[in-house]
C-alpha cells in the first residue's frame, strides 16, 4: 500500500495475538515465500497473507471538525504512499533506506464512526458486548479507525506508523497502539506458552470464502476484525507437568496433534472417551470448548501475536478475521463460561472494525457507501 502526504497520528507499537490457540494461518495456507503481497486487488493485503515478523496494531480517533471528506483524503494519502512501499520502491521519507518488500497495511472503521462522518455500514458492526471475566482497560479498547501494519522487520513497521502518523496529522489522533511478533516461515508457529498456535484455522479457498468475505452489498470483499489483548500467566502455566499444560489445551505440546490423534492436522473427535468413560479430550479444554461444531461449523480467520509490555507482562494480541462479529462474542462467551485456559489468561483489551474492501480496480482505497 501507499501513504500520502496527510497526518494520521499512529501509534509506533502493535501488540500481540490472541488466544483463541487458532492465530495464525496454518502452514498449509500460508502464502509461498516468493509471493509478495499486492496493494491492489478485491481484498486488502494483511489478512489472508503470511503471518509476518513484526506486526504494529494502531487505533485511531477522528479529531474534532474531521468529516468524511478529511478521511477520505487520508485514505487517498495513505494509499499513494504505501502503495509504493509494499514493492520495495518507498517514497515516504520515514522509510527511507528500509527494505519495506514484504509491507502491508490493513485499515479498518470502527463502530462509532459511520455516524459521525455519514457513512452507511452493516448493522453488525457495534461494540464487542461485555463478555464474563473481561478486565477491559480503556487504554487498549475502541478506535474509530484500525491500521494494522505487518512486515519482516520491526522498524520498517515503526517508521511506516510514523510516515501514516504525518499524513493523518488534524484528522487523526492515536487512541492506542500494540506491538507484536510472530516466528516466520510454513510451520504453525507457537505462542508464549509454547503451544502451536493456528492448527484450526480455515485453509482452503471455499472455507476462507465462507469464514472471512462479506459478500454483498457496498462493503463486498471487505471483513470484520475483532482485536483481543490477552496477558499470559506464562509463569504459572510453564509450572504445571507437560500433561496438565496439554489438558488445558487440548493437544500436544510438541507436535501440536490433538489429545485424539496422531498428526498436527489430525480432525479433532470431540466424543473419543478413555475405557473409565472419561472425555479423552477434557470437557474444559481450550480447543474443545473453541471448537466450530458448536457454532454449526462457523469460523474464524486467526492470527496471532505474542507482545511483551517491557514490565514483565506477556500475553498475545488476538485478531479474529470473520464475516459476522456475532459469531466471535458467541465463542468467547462460551469460552468464558468453562475453560480450563482462563486461570492462565486475562483480556484486558477489546475492539471491532469493519475492514475496507480492497481497492479493486483503482489506485487507492475508499470508504464504501
């Protein structure tokens, strides 16, 4: 994508994944190395595309006496400027002498928007309600606008927040701002209790189509994004036996097969029970309680990133790529009614953003409707 010349004041961090231990795209979706992703095209980079190195997660609010014809000057501005960024050709002063091959940016509108500036939206996107055991802090939830920025290098997605930051300047000011990363290359990478993280998402095209695209209407080929910020007890759960830590998950930590099977990518069989009639797969595992058969085989896109706070707080930051909202609050709420992963977790963060439609045809992108 491209950047601009208008002012968005980003945020210079991203934070991490979630733990719905399905974040990243497995390895048998992920995009071949030689593949880069494309600014242009029906959807936006940054959601089907390699999980990257570095990701910097930025919510923004539209400053006072902004409208829709400001923002659509910032999107136009953004688009000119990372456009030429994503082919290794960055016009922007921020990234100058920076390999930005690999960049993409990913920019969402968030709940309270479209009523400000007159935008029409579907009626899906409001606020994540309140879920049971929520912690939410002010300081990691809402936004009227998401950038999410991915790259092979941290630096290259600092400086891309700056460049956007000067270009969204009296539109835009930053509400909050996470960093995150993620181990690179084809295999599922893990999270910070060491545990695959990705193995359930949905790989081929058919499923990606049903779980992620909005299909009709002027947001087609745009996707709702829900954000989690998730601490992790990395302490405490490091200290149970492999086999509890295994338990409250609901695979194996080495090679990530489910408790009922053998290999990674094994299907998972919610009824196998042991000879005394017991649930080979806990009742309260985490991956039992996540799974899609209750929601009549519904899914989301994950990705997942591990954060670390600088004062010892470790945790991941959650994104949920997904055609209907309503279907991660039922998830989550199931999962806060009986799951053996919530001694070990916290969501202090909470957000929702209906993701652009790519730029199609054209050169930048636009708000529909």
């Amino acid at each position: 994508m491209t950047t601009g010349r208008r002012a968005f004041l980003l945020g210079a961090t991203a934070s991490a994944a979630g733990l719905g231990l399905s974040a990243c795209s497995s390895g048998e979706s992920r995009t071949p190395p030689h593949t880069l992703p494309s600014f242009r095209g029906l959807h936006q980079a940054g959601i089907l595309d390699p999980a990257p190195r570095s990701l910097l997660f930025v919510a923004l609010d539209l400053s006072g006496g902004a409208d829709r014809r400001s923002v659509d000057r910032v999107l136009e501005d953004w688009s000119h400027a990372i456009e030429p960024a994503t082919r290794g050709n960055p016009d922007a002063p921020e990234l100058a002498g920076l390999d930005t091959l690999g960049l993409t940016v990913t920019i969402g509108v968030g709940p309270g928007l479209p009523d400000r500036i007159g935008l029409t939206a579907p009626k899906e996107l409001a606020p994540i309600p309140a879920l049971p055991g929520d912690r939410l802090q002010p300081d990691f939830c809402g936004g009227d606008l998401a950038v999410q920025i991915c790259s092979n290098d941290p630096l290259v997605s600092l400086q891309t927040a700056q460049a956007l930051t000067r270009l969204g300047q009296g539109v835009l000011t930053t509400r909050w701002r996470l960093p995150g990363f993620t181990q690179p290359g084809p295999a599922t990478p893990r999270n910070a209790f060491g545990f695959k993280d990705g193995t359930g998402n949905p790989r081929t095209a058919a499923e990606i189509g049903d779980a992620v695209w909005i299909t009709d209407g002027p947001w087609r080929h745009g996707t709702f994004l829900a954000v989690r910020r998730i601490p992790m007890d990395v302490q405490r759960f490091a200290a149970l036996p492999t086999h509890q830590q295994e338990a409250v998950i609901g695979s194996r930590r080495d090679t990530g097969a489910p408790l009922t099977g053998h290999d990674e990518f094994d299907e998972i069989n919610l009824f196998a029970k042991h000879p005394d009639g017991t649930y080979v797969l806990p009742v309260d595992a985490h991956s039992r309680r996540a799974h899609a058969r209750f929601d009549g085989g519904r899914q989301m896109l994950r990705r997942g990133f591990t954060y670390s706070s600088g004062n010892d707080e470790t945790g991941l930051l959650f994104l949920a790529f997904m055609k209907d909202p309503a279907l991660f609050t039922r998830v989550q709420t199931r999962l806060a009614e009986q799951d053996a992963l919530n001694a070990f977790i916290r969501h202090t963060g909470s957000a929702v953003f209906l993701m652009l439609p790519g730029t199609g045809d054209g050169s930048v992108l636009r708000l529909p409707g």
